[in-house]
C-alpha cells in the first residue's frame, strides 16, 4: 500500500524523532480506516498539537478538507455537512479549550443523529493537571452527549495496530445503528514534526489490510434495513379519524408522506422542516379559533413521522387529547414524544415506511373527515393577505416563500423567525434544514454553510438578528460560496421572542430582550458580502430573488421596530380567534 502516511519513507534512529514518526503512523490509521469507513468531509481548526491528524487527513487523497479559525463554527459546519450528506464528517481540532467549544455542535448532533467524527488533540497523560500549558481535562469532556468514546493513548509499539482499527470500527459501527456523535480523544507527545520512520514490522499484521481498500471488521445486523406493518394494527388505526403529522424529515420524504395522507384523507400537518406545506397550513394559529379546535378535536388518533415539532398548539393537542392511538414514525432509536404518550414507536425510515403503508391501505372510512379545516386554512390566509401590507416579520414570513426562484432550498434559524414561517408562511416543497434537537442559536450561519458545501445548491438562510451576532465568524465560510446562499437577517434589536414569553414585564427590555442598537452592514463589508437593506415588500423581493440567481453570498438585513413583531402577532391571534372561519 502506497497511500500517504502509511508507507514509510526513511529510517531514523533519534528517540524523538521516533516519536514523531508513530504519532503521524497512528494518524495515519485512523484516518484510513475512517475512509474506508465512509467519512469523505474532515473540518480542520488551525493547532499545533493536532498536527499528526491534520497532516494524515490532508495525505489522504479521498478527503475533502474544510477549515475555519473559531472551534465553535468548525463543529457546527460539521454538522451541515453530515445533515446534508447524512455521511459520517471527520472534526480535528488541537487541546484545550478548541475542544470545550465543540460541545454545543456535539449537543445538537446527540439529540438529532448527525453523524460526527470527533478527532480531539491531547497532551500525554502525564502532562495533564500539572501546570502544562493548553491542557485541560478531555477524558469525557462531552459526557453522554456522544454515542461512543475512546480515550487513545499515546502511541507506542506495545499496542498492536489491529487494537487501534478495531476500536475505531467498533465505535463506528455503534454510531451507523444511533446516529449522533464519537470521540477520538488522541494523546499525542511531542515532538510533533519530523521524519518518516520504518514500521514494516510494526504494521506486518495489517498486511491484508493494507493490501486492499475495505474496513478492517465487517459487521452484519440481521434483518437490517427491512421495513414490516403490523397488518391487525394497521387495519385498527385506520378505521378512525386520524391526524397525520410530518416533523423532522429528509429530503424528498414528505412526498411519500403526502401519498399516504392524501390516501387516508386524513389532514396532513406540515412542520416547516419537512420541507414544505399541505392543504391545511397555518394550523398553529388557525387553531385558536374555537371552531376549528372544536373540529380538529373530532381526531382519535395521531400518525406523526419525524418529531422535534414547531408548533405549540400542535404540541399541546398532542399531549392534552385522550388519543385511541398515536403511533410515531422516526429512524432514531431515542425517545421522541415530550408528553411520554403510550404510543407506537415505529424506528424505520420514513419514505420507506410510509410507501409501504399505502401499499397496504384500502379505503378509509373516515376519508375527507376534515375538509372544513382545508376552508379554515383558506380563510385564514385571506385574512392575513388583508391586513397592511408594510414590510414587517409578519408579512415577511407570509410572502417569502413566494420569492423563491426553482430549486432554492431552506436552513431555517430558530428562535422568533422558524415559528412566524410555521404561523403564515406556506413554504415550498423543497430541501429544507434546521437545527431544532437543541434549538440553539449558537451556530446557525456555520451549519448552513456546511449545508450548502454538501448540497452544492442555491440556499436561503433565515435567521434573527441575535442569532447573526452569536455566529458572526462563520460569515467568513460564506464568501467563497460557488453557489448563491442568501443570509436574510430580520433585526428587531433584541430577541423579539420574548414578546410571546410570559417574562416579567419590568425586567424584559434589560434581561431578555437585551437590544444592541447594532446593524450589519459592516459585517457584511468586513466578510466581502454583498449587502441589502430593503424598506418595502417589494425591494426584499427583489433583494432576494437578485442574490439566489448570482454566484456568491449576500446579507439581506430587514430592519424593524423593537416591540413590533410580538403586537402584531398578539393582533393576528385574537382576529382569529374572532373570525368565521368554518
């Protein structure tokens, strides 16, 4: 085998040097073995004592490197890529605090099965809690927020190569059934730099392995894959009135989802990270009016695929009805429902599950039940078409989706903007990603941008302007976008979010809001962004439409008044409650 890092080149007999060369052998393996493992993406942070993983990933010609300066956004443009690619990606960071700043990406990755690669740099054993420099305590550092972890010691010939492959398949295999995060915590000595050394010895019981191309444990799940439908249940399920909720998805599974629904003519209600809309949208807000609660209480029993949902009213029917049955559809193997209903928990992937499904369903007897509620719906965005037509956070969430040219697809921040799109927009059917496991604002612009880096398609990007601030460096991935991606930032000085909040009126403006008096444009001057600020409906069409069709990235900022977004929606709220909708 030739590959680099692998096949030594010289001998040298200097202790140190000695020590050097195993360090960037042992690199070496892992990340071969990870190849061959499936990761194709690695996201290096600059460091020095990361240096034998940085140098094996960038001699290893089936990687492609990503880079950024801050840890926080290297881990979280990580996470963009495994979501996008639903492929494992390497992360390979130095000691210290660069690794405590992984943790909220690793968080995220834990509750919604991104599968992360963490490859941390640490000093020897004997370095640590004595006074060296840039050491912390590593061991367990993400505590059960990973599926696995390994503590690799420092490199030696008394531990066969073979131990190190087995426990990097191991904790691969673990994460291929779970999902979410593993980590590598490596210890390396120093020197960390120097000459290639003679390890043919070392390494002659890979001598099959390094002769090929395939992982060094092959590992087999019985029955894996395969998808089977409680026939008796099914049948059972189906003779009532029923909801069909679609949370969390991947790309192209709302489709199947929708063929199933429209099948059963139950409603289907559609999260905005499903990647688009249905005949019944706006359900959060159109269910506070007592009519159409009335209605949609009629449902015995919920079909949901995917979870972590939007809406609060959704939530709260969920965990306040005395449902005959709630079945829930999702591939991860954690628990899913907030409000711990005796349920069908079905692991299975959803596309598949849902086409099997309406291969076996024949006539529904309660098909069509909710019609009036596709009227409600109607009425309900007539009414928000009438009310003024300034540009707001309102009328913003109504038109964008609109504004979209072909193929654009979504990263949806969190906070305010994710739940306006959820009340009145009517989103497109189209690829769309978020990171609602945690719900964080931390990392938004860097998962984007690692989103697109994968998808390698027009992107928008959604977000409040408190979560820009908190993700400031990662504009900087952004500026050598081959694609367009749009970042549209409303700014409503503050976390507009608390107007909705029950927090005490006294202490809003000073401890929750917090408002920066900040604008963007500099940022976006700083970062080499192109820059829009449009004070009309209209000019944030054309702001938008003009940068998804150029090459490159643009920061759209729309500006409103503090206070602003939490009255109008107050004011949509009770019209209609008020209003006749059925």
């Amino acid at each position: 085998m030739t590959r680099a890092g692998l096949t030594p080149l010289s001998v040298q007999s200097d202790a140190s040097a000695y020590r050097a060369a195993l360090n960037n052998q042992w690199a070496g393996l892992m990340l071969e073995e990870l190849v061959r493992l499936g990761v194709k993406h690695v996201c290096i942070a600059p460091g020095s004592r990361s240096t034998p993983l940085t140098l094996a990933a960038a001699n290893n010609d089936r990687l492609t490197l990503h880079t950024h300066f801050d840890e926080r956004g290297l881990g979280f443009l990580a996470l963009g890529i495994a979501k996008a690619s639903q492929q494992p990606v390497a992360v390979i960071v130095t000691s210290g605090t660069a690794v405590a700043n992984l943790l909220p990406a690793v968080a995220e990755a834990g509750l919604t099965g991104e599968k992360l690669v963490v490859l941390t740099s640490d000093r020897p054993v004997e370095l640590i809690q004595c006074g060296a420099n840039q050491a912390i305590r590593q061991h367990g550092i993400f505590s059960d927020h990973v599926t696995e972890f390994h503590d690799i010691p420092s490199p030696t010939l008394e531990i066969a190569p073979g131990w190190l492959l087995t426990t990097i398949d191991t904790a691969m295999y673990q994460q291929s059934i779970q999902g979410g995060a593993i980590h590598f915590n490596c210890r390396y000595p120093e020197p960390l730099y120097g000459e290639d050394v003679d390890f043919s010895h070392y390494l002659s019981p890979l001598k099959e392995w390094l002769a090929d191309d395939q992982p060094y444990t092959h590992f087999q799940q019985a029955d894996a894959g395969q998808v089977t439908l409680d026939n008796l249940a099914w049948s059972s399920l189906v003779a009532k009135k029923g909801l069909v909720v679609a949370g969390r998805m991947l790309p192209g599974e709302l489709s199947a989802v929708q063929v199933l629904a429209d099948k059963l003519g139950w409603p289907l209600l559609v999260d905005p990270q499903a990647g688009g809309t249905s005949d019944w949208a706006g359900y959060d807000v159109w269910m506070q009016n007592a009519e159409c609660r009335r209605h949609i209480e009629q449902a015995e029993a919920v079909l949901q695929f995917g979870a972590r949902l939007v809406s609060k009213r959704l939530l709260q029917l969920i965990a306040e009805r005395q449902w005959q049955d709630y079945w829930l559809v999702d591939p991860l193997s954690i628990r899913l429902d907030p409000s711990h209903r005796r349920s069908q928990r079905i692991q299975a992937n959803i596309r598949v599950w849902a086409e099997i499904a309406t291969q076996q369903l024949s006539a529904s007897v309660h098909s069509g039940w909710a019609e009036p509620l596709k009227r409600a719906s109607a009425g309900y965005f007539e009414l928000l078409a009438g009310r003024e037509k300034s540009l707001n956070e309102v009328s913003l969430a109504a038109h964008l989706p609109c504004w979209l040219p072909e193929h654009t697809e979504l990263f949806l921040g969190n906070s305010l903007i994710v739940r306006l799109l959820d009340m009145c927009g009517q989103l497109p059917l189209t690829a769309t990603f978020a990171n609602r496991g945690a719900s964080g604002i931390d990392g938004l612009i860097a998962t984007a941008a690692g989103v697109q880096q994968a998808r390698q398609a027009p992107l928008l990007c959604v977000l409040g302007d408190t979560s820009l601030l908190y993700d400031l460096n990662s504009l900087a991935l952004l500026k050598q976008a081959d694609y367009p991606v749009v970042v549209l930032v409303t700014n409503n000085d503050g976390g507009a979010i608390f107007d909705l909040l029950p927090v005490p009126e006294q202490q809003k403006e000073s401890l929750y809001r917090m408002p920066h008096g900040l604008e963007f444009s500099h940022a976006a001057a700083m970062f080499g962004l192109n820059y829009s600020c449009p004070n009309s409906l209209q000019e944030a069409e054309q702001a938008c439409r003009q940068g998804l069709s150029q090459p490159g990235a643009t920061l759209i900022e729309i500006k409103t008044p503090s206070g602003q977004s939490g009255e109008l929606i107050k004011a949509l709220f009770a019209e209609v409650r008020n209003a006749t909708l059925l």
